[in-house]
C-alpha cells in the first residue's frame, strides 16, 4: 500500500489510512467522535445535530419549519381514528 502521509489528527505522527487519518482516528472518524463530523449536520446555526431524511435540517428544526402543514394534517386525520373505534348505536327495541 503507498503512503498517504501522515495522519492529520492534531499531534498524531502515525500512518494515514484513509480520509488522512491513521487508523485510530479513522475509527474515531466513523463512529462520529472526531472534531469534523462523518455526517452532514443540520444548517441551523450552532446546531450539530444529524440532518433528518433528505432535509438539510434535523428532525427538530424540520419539524419547527414545517409544523404548522404537518400539525394541519395530523390533525384532520387525528378525529377519524377515534370515531371509527367507536361502538355503533344500538337500534331501538320495538
């Protein structure tokens, strides 16, 4: 395998393996725990959140910029659930 310089992990003189980390810190790379984050965040600002589906904001801000049209729908749709489970009125005895 060539050499792909040093890892660029701050005061790491070892091997670079992969996206310029030595293999410590391409494993602390994966699971998220290095400075420059595997996943795209969240474009609010200061937020680092993951980003939710194919939105470029997470799921709390999503929810925040979209929730009047989603709190619209979930509630027209919220009223039909309970009058379908509800008992049908009994005929009258004659």
């Amino acid at each position: 395998m060539a050499n792909k310089g040093n890892c660029k992990a701050k005061d790491c003189s070892r091997e670079a393996i992969g996206k310029g980390y030595c293999r410590m810190h391409f494993r602390l790379w994966k699971a998220g725990e290095m400075p420059k984050p595997r996943y795209k965040t969240c474009t609010f600002e200061k937020c680092h959140k993951i980003r939710y589906g194919t939105s470029s904001l997470c799921d709390e801000h999503f929810k925040a910029k979209h929730g009047k049209a989603a709190a619209t729908a979930s509630a027209g749709a919220a009223p039909e659930a309970p009058a379908a489970e509800a008992p049908a009125p009994e005929a009258p005895a004659s």
